[in-house]
C-alpha cells in the first residue's frame, strides 16, 4: 500500500506523534491509514508532512497530530458508535474506523461532492462500511443515534445542540470551539444532560457550515 518513500515519511511522522501520544491503539490506527490516498495529487509528496493540506471547497485535511490527540482525547473503543461532524477527505473517519470499526463510524459533510470523493475513497481502501451523507451537521445523524461519541472537525461557536441530544449520557464529544479564538473542548454528557468540559488548548480549524 506504501511506496519506499511514503513508509520512510510515515515512520518519522510516527515517531514524532510517539512524542506527542500515549496511547499504542491511536499510533497504530495512524500507521494503518495510508494519509496518501486522502490528499490531492499534487500534494501527495506531502502527505506525511505534519501540517494541514487542502483538499478543495474551501476545506483541508487535519495534520496527523491533532487527529492522533483527538482520537486520543475521546478514548476509542472497538464496538462504539461514533459520530463525525465535517467528513472532508475522510481521513479522520478512516483512523476512528480502525479504533471502533468501519460499522461504528457515521460521518456528515456538508458539500456533497466532497461527501462523495471519501464515500468512495474509503472504500476503495477497505473502509465501505463507513456511513457517509451529505447535510448540515448542526442536525447531526439522528437516525443512528445514541453515540457513545462525537466529534467536530470543524470550529462552531459551540456543540450544536441537536449533536450534544444525540449523545448519550456518560458518553464525550470533542470539537474546536469559539468564534475568533478556538479551544480544543473535550466535554462528557451528564445524565441530565448537561456538559462537563475540559480545554484542551488553542486551535485553528476551517469554519463549520450551515445554518
């Protein structure tokens, strides 16, 4: 699946999410997903550069550490049921398919063509069991819920609401919030349904859309 040079450029970028991640589950899914296939071809002898690359419509790919954090911060297990907010390329979808499985991972993008470029990349990669529709994610899915996760690959004001009633109660959603400055939230859904945040840190993810 890699080329000579892409496995070198992946080892280095594994060593240095070691650096950066505990968890062994998080660096394996990493490894695993073949970042080439999610970038346009023209910056595919960057794929393995730790940085954010466009991908069209306005929208990038998410550098391979703030997915291995994410992944990290919502503590992924085989069997969960996960909701994506912002499917982009699909990369992301593709490494919480590795760490709860491709039937675990339901996904919302908002341009439907970008919706259907990952749709039939993942499965092309052996991912075909990802759920993927085009929509505005402040509705999230509600067709497949209760999620024992969720996560924002885009920055909102805050969770949307219709995402945080999709989520169960003990369960955690993630996201880039704030409307100039961004804070990484990781917060865990009370039984009454509130919020239980933590921040993460500062930053800069492209714009959730929609209403």
């Amino acid at each position: 699946m890699f080329g000579s040079d892409d496995g070198t450029s992946r080892e280095r970028l594994l060593d240095r999410l070691r650096q950066r991640v505990d968890d062994p589950d998080v660096i394996e899914a990493m490894g695993a997903v073949p970042r080439e296939e999610f970038v346009p071809d023209s910056k595919r002898s960057s794929a393995y550069a730790d940085r954010p690359l466009p991908i069209g419509e306005g929208q990038t790919i998410s550098a391979p550490h703030m997915v291995a954090i994410m992944a990290e911060l919502l503590d992924l297990e085989p069997g969960q049921e996960v909701l994506e907010i912002g499917t982009g390329c699909g990369y992301h979808a593709a490494v919480t398919a590795e760490l709860v499985g491709s039937d675990g991972v339901y996904s919302v993008e908002y341009h439907e063509s970008l919706a259907r470029e990952a749709r039939e990349r993942l499965a092309e990669l052996g991912y075909e069991d990802v759920s993927i529709r085009a929509g505005d994610g402040h509705e999230g899915w509600a067709e497949h819920a209760p999620y024992d996760r969720a996560y924002l690959t885009c920055a909102a004001p805050d969770f949307p609401e219709a995402v945080v009633e999709q989520v169960r109660p003990g369960g955690i959603l993630l996201g880039p919030l704030g409307e100039g400055h961004q804070t990484l939230v990781r917060a865990t859904k009370r039984d009454d349904g509130t919020l239980d945040r933590e921040h993460h840190g500062g930053v800069r993810f492209v714009r959730m859309q929609g209403d």
